[in-house]
C-alpha cells in the first residue's frame, strides 16, 4: 500500500503600514477563505476586486466565535478552500481577548497581562485546527505602531510590528512590505513609489548562508512567496 505524501501547508505573516499592499497580497493564495477581522471590515473591499466567488470567500469576523462557525462552514465544503487569511491578527488578537473576558464574566473592558497567556492559547488553538488539523495555508496580516520608551510616556520615533507575539516562532516566512517614495537627482521626493518585500524570516532556507539568504521579494504573488521556499510543484497545498 502506497503512503500518501503529506504536502506542505505555509503559514505566512505579511507585515506593514497601511496601504502597503499585505491584503493585495494575501488574496493571491489559492482558494482564499477571508476571514475579516477589522472593525470597518476594511478586506471586502479589496477582495472583491481580485477574488472570483468573493462572497461566497469573504466571511466577516465580529466575535471569536464567529471563527469556529466558519471553520464549520469550509470543512463542509471540502476542496473550494486551501488557505485562510486573517486581516488582521492585531484584530484577531482583540476578538480572543474579548471572548475570553467573557468567560470570566469579567465587568472589566482589559485583560490583565499575565492573563494574555490565556488569550495567546485561544489564538494558537485556531493555527493549529487550521494548519495541522485541517491542512490548510494560513496568512496572518499584521500592522505596525509606534515605539515608547520604556516609561510609556514618550514616542522613541520609531515603527514597531504590531501583531501576536507567537507568530514570530510559528510562522514558516515573514514577510515586511515597504513602499519607498522615490526621490530625483536632485534628491527631491517625486510622485513614484517603489515597493519592496523584505524577507524575515524563512525556514525553508538556510539564513546563516549567503548564497540561501534573498533579502527581498521580487514577485508579489503566492507563486512569489512559493519561489522562496525548496518546494517542488505539486508539494504545497493549493
């Protein structure tokens, strides 16, 4: 008896600014489930331009709740769906929290920080029922903040990542986009942008090694983020 071969699911982070081009991005893996965390749902608006059946994809997420009901509807139709996109994981985030206040019947509106231990296992329950359990691709989007000094009490100026601390271990490629205004020669901003995608993190390659490392993507698609890994056609799920 033949053992069937296991493909590889890619459980991708995009990180960035806004209009940096993450959900432009997510909606080009294959046979997309979007689940819309924002609180003006802000992805119907971009994947009804590039999904095709995109009502039927789109599923707005307004409690934690609201994931597993979904979860429920994409494993009755078995093979319409191999990648689910969670714009946004800061999002994502709040929804847990908020659910898991209201397990405690807790009056108040913040969850303590010891207790994000809590909120983080909700999360990483839903990546593995995804990943693992369902085989599915999963894409977390993620935005970016600004940096306070260690008091709280003043910006530091910089831009930090604003997203679920797990992911930095969990994820298989980590993804930055950036969109740089272009300047002439006489170093004066011009109205053309250029736009790049550095790479993070990416597990599929040796980092340490030069000539593994590739610094950017050049190609802001699924077949792209698929040409930085050493996967073979037919060996990740599509």
């Amino acid at each position: 008896m033949t053992e069937k071969v296991r493909k590889v699911v890619l459980f991708v982070e995009l990180i960035g600014e806004p209009s940096s081009g993450k959900t432009h991005l997510a909606c080009t893996f294959p046979k997309i489930a979007m689940f819309d965390t924002s609180p003006k749902k802000e992805s119907w608006i971009v994947m009804r331009k590039l999904v095709k059946g995109a009502v039927e994809r789109y599923f707005p997420i307004r409690s934690f709740g609201d994931i597993k009901t979904a979860l429920g509807e994409i494993k009755k139709k078995q093979g319409e769906f191999s990648t689910v996109v969670v714009d946004t994981s800061p999002d994502l985030r709040e929804l847990a929290a908020k659910e898991y206040l209201g397990e405690l019947n807790a009056k108040r509106q913040a969850v303590m920080p010891p207790e994000y231990r809590h909120v983080n296992e909700k999360v990483n329950g839903m990546v593995d029922e995804i990943t693992a359990k369902m085989e599915m691709n999963l894409v977390f989007t993620s935005q970016m903040k600004d940096e306070y000094t260690p008091d709280g009490k003043a910006k530091t100026g910089r831009r930090i990542r604003k997203g679920i601390p797990d992911i930095n271990s969990q994820a298989d490629i980590r993804l930055f986009l950036i969109v740089n205004r272009k300047v002439d020669e006489q170093m004066k901003y011009i109205d053309e942008y250029e736009r790049k995608c550095r790479v993070l993190k990416n597990r599929f390659r040796n980092m340490a090694e030069k000539t593994e490392w590739k610094e950017f993507l050049t190609i802001f698609t699924w077949e792209g983020i698929k040409g930085l890994t050493d996967l073979k056609e037919g060996e990740a799920v599509e």
